[in-house]
C-alpha cells in the first residue's frame, strides 16, 4: 500500500491503516540508509543507475517471499490473506491507483507470487511500463541470477536490520501486530 500512497498520511485513515502505513514508510526510509542495502546496489552493474534502488527493493521482496518462513511464524499464504482481507475492509480509505489494483492483486495473490522468478521479472517489466521505460528495469532481472547468492547475504543482514528498527518503531508507536 505504501507505494500507492503519496504525501502525508491522511487523518481520516482507520489507525490500524495508518500505522501500518508509517511503518512501511519507515522501512522504506531505512532502506536509503541501510549500508547493506547500499552494498546490494553497488553490486548490481553501473549501466543500471538510478534503477539499481529499485531492483535491490524488488530482489529483497523476493527474497523475503521465499525465506518468509525464516521470519514469521504465520505462513505466507496465510499473512497475504489477512492482508488482501484488511485492504477489502478499508476499500474507500484506499487511493484509486490501489484500488484498482487489488482485484488482480487478490486474484493473482501478488504477496505470494513474489516466490516465483518468472512473476520478479513480469513485476520489473510493468514497473518499467508504468514509468514509460526511464529506468531499464526489465533487463535488470539479469542481475538477480549473476548476483543471487550475494545478494540474499545482503538481504539476511538487511533483515536483521529491519526487524531491531521495526521493534523499536512498534515500542514507540502503539505496537502493531504485523502477523
């Protein structure tokens, strides 16, 4: 939902959106200062530029989507419908982009396919549609074979990293379940 939302978190959002939209957020900001994030994008080929934030982004989701079980106790499955069920609950909170979007997302369970190489490279080719093609995302996917094993070392410690920075956000922001 966070990269559905731009701007200030509106007022008029349920809290239980709201949070969980600022901790996305959060994570989000940790990962443009996260060393380790940084070192997966140096790894990836200069000819990518500006792309190689997003590819690292898209890597480590799939990356989390096939590790998952590593770092919840409920299965991923189970979590992507919780989240597909809360986003039908709040449908006229969300922006119209997400809205249109959720049909497809529930009907191809996004969260889930993200395990998939084959869905990594669709998500990368339509994210580069959607920007009219300034950034070569597509040929990017090439990087996750050439760098696969490097970068999943970077996105275990990235990990690590993010769990401490979300159980400090939860402490001081009324803590949410995520699970």
């Amino acid at each position: 939902m966070g990269d559905f939302v731009k701007g200030a978190v509106s007022e008029s959002l349920p809290d239980e959106l709201s949070r969980h939209l600022k901790l996305h957020r959060h994570i989000d900001s940790l990962t443009q200062r996260s060393e380790v994030f940084q070192t997966s994008r140096r790894r990836l080929d200069p000819r990518f530029r500006y792309a190689r934030s997003v590819l690292v982004d898209v890597f480590y989701d799939h990356f989390l989507a096939c590790r998952w079980d590593e770092y919840s106790n409920q299965p991923l499955a189970s979590f992507s419908q919780t989240v597909y069920c809360g986003l039908q609950s709040c449908y006229d909170h969300l922006s119209p982009g997400l809205q249109q979007q959720l049909p497809r997302m529930i009907e191809y369970d996004w969260l889930t396919s993200y395990q998939q190489p084959n869905i990594v490279q669709r998500v990368l080719e339509r994210l580069e549609d959607r920007i009219n093609h300034k950034l070569p995302l597509a040929a990017g996917f090439s990087q996750l074979d050439l760098w696969r094993e490097e970068l999943e070392c970077d996105f275990q410690r990235f990990m690590n990293e993010a769990q401490r920075v979300t159980t400090v956000w939860k402490q001081l922001n009324r803590s949410i379940s995520l699970e």
